[in-house]
C-alpha cells in the first residue's frame, strides 16, 4: 500500500523512504500536520533571529555616527585635554560635583604611601567619615580634627542626604590639600578623556561602561623623597562593547600633582587588559589591538611611556 502511496514519486526517493521504517500515519493527516507546524515554527524563528540582527546593527550604526560626528567638533590632542582637565581641577570645589559624586566614590577609593597600600581608619562600614578621615591623615594631619568636629554637626545618622552634607562640609575644607585632592575625584574631572576615549577608540569600537568597575588609587611619596610630583591620582574604569561578547577592556587616567597639590603637572590616558569574547574574529583582534596601541601613542605628551 506505501508502494502504491509514492508512486508519483521518483525512484530514489521511494526506496529511501521504504527503508525508513515509518509508520503509515506519518503520510496521513497527522503527519502532515507535525509538518506544517514544525516547518512554521522554524520560519518564525528565523525571522525573529534576522528582526533581532537588523535592530542591532541599527543600534552600532546610530553610534558609530554618533562618535563620527564629536571628534569634528572638539580636537582631542594631549595639550586640549590636559588644559581642560587642569582648568577643571583649578575651579572652586563648589563649581565642581564633588559633593554629589564623592559619597558614592568614597567606597572606590584605594589610598597608598609610595605603592603600599595604607591601613585605612577602621570602619566595618566604609563610612564616608572614615575616608574622608584616611585621606587627611594622608595629606594633612590638620585637617582631621576640623573634618571630625564638623561632620558632627552636619551629618545626621538619620539623613541620607550625603550631598547635601557634603556640600556643607567642603567649604570648611577650602584651604586644605584634602579639598584639593577631592577636586580630582569626580565625574566632570574624567570627562575630557572619556571623550577623547569614545571620539576616537570608541569611534571604530563602540563601547559602554561596566557598571561598578571605577576603582580611584591615590598614592603619595614620602617627603624624603624629595620630588615634586608627589601625589598621584589614578582613576581605572572597565568598558564593554554594545555587541554581546565582543570584547571588555580597562583603561587608566592618571594626574601627578606636587606635594601640596597647587600644581598640576601632567596626565596620561592609557588602555590595557583587552579582553575578546567567543564572537571576536582574528582580524578583529588583531584590528582592535592594534587601534588601542595607536591610542596609546596619541594620547600622551611625546616622551611619555604609552
């Protein structure tokens, strides 16, 4: 009778189907039907992966336009962003969002004395008492009984409110190398090689931050060592790519400050530790290393290590 079903059929096809073993009711109705829809669904998903494709590449495409488009309207060479960064840092710290972004950066901050890590005060919580607290005890001794006796008396344990203390706090802190310091801890103090980052990494990259990957290292040599530029601040960040499992990278800004911290006298923006997911090519790679070294070059004052 399955014989006489594929008659139609050519030959070939009706031996490979005798040898199948099927049961009749796979050539019936119910067969038929198992077909259809196993057919319609694998249809449906192809079209839901390409939709899916389309809307991705629109996205990558709207952004690299996006980054096309900054680098015509502000030249990031190492003297633009060095001036903008250094005319930031010499504004007063109330133009600055220094008592808006330091409680939430407090946490983030690692501070040493000529490389070695520093035993900060001791706080089960990381308070931002007790950072504010390490850093004078860092920079100027004289600083940590006005920071404690004011503090009392502006910070509620019931407020959470910390900008608004803050903001109370820092102008009792005016003329102390602990205000200075804070003006580099900041987001408006990052901005200028975060766009010189994005403008021309980011241009052929697109990337986005790795939220909570913002570590700021703060290291101050000893006075016997006798040189000027004695205070560094290093902020470290760590970026994604829009494209799911690209590639993940981290990149430095680093400031060097003299001792008193009145003078800032150079910066460096440096990318490292590339990492590439299962979806990186070869020559893409190859491609992206390569771009990340001529970054390197081009982001530093001639002479500097890249």
């Amino acid at each position: 009778m399955l014989d006489e079903y594929f008659l139609w059929m050519d030959a070939p096809f009706h031996r490979l189907v005798s040898q199948l073993n099927l049961p009749s009711w796979v050539f019936g109705p119910v067969g038929i039907f198992i077909l259809v829809f196993v057919m319609r669904s694998a249809i449906a998903y192809l079209k839901a992966t390409q939709r899916l494709k389309r809307v991705r590449e629109q996205e990558l495409a709207k952004r690299r336009k996006l980054f096309g488009q900054l680098p015509k309207l502000m030249p990031m060479d190492y003297e633009t962003v060095f001036n903008d960064v250094r005319e930031k840092w010499q504004r007063r710290i109330e133009d600055l969002p220094v008592a808006i972004d330091f409680p939430r950066l407090h946490n983030k901050v690692d501070l040493c004395m000529d490389g070695k890590a520093v035993e900060q005060a001791a706080d089960p919580d990381r308070s931002l008492l007790a950072t504010l607290d390490s850093i004078a005890a860092l920079l100027d001794a004289d600083a940590r009984p006005l920071i404690r006796e004011r503090y009392a008396e502006i910070f509620s344990p019931d407020s959470h409110d910390h900008a608004q203390a803050m903001k109370m706090l820092l102008p009792h802190l005016e003329n102390h190398r602990t205000s200075r310091l804070l003006k580099a801890i900041n987001q408006a103090i990052i901005a200028p090689p975060v766009i010189k980052l994005k403008t021309e990494f980011g241009r052929k990259h697109p990337f986005k931050d790795l939220r909570g990957a913002w570590r700021i290292r703060v290291d101050v040599r000893p006075p016997e060592a006798g040189d000027d530029e004695a205070v560094s601040v290093v902020h470290t960040r760590s970026e994604l790519s829009f494209e799911a499992d690209l590639f993940q990278f981290d990149w430095d800004f680093k400031m060097l400050f003299n001792r008193d911290l009145t003078c800032l006298s150079e910066i460096a923006i440096g990318i490292k530790h590339v990492r590439f997911g299962a979806t990186a090519t070869a020559a893409f790679r190859t491609a992206l290393e390569r771009d990340a070294e001529l970054f390197n070059k081009g982001a530093n004052a001639p002479g500097q290590p890249s």
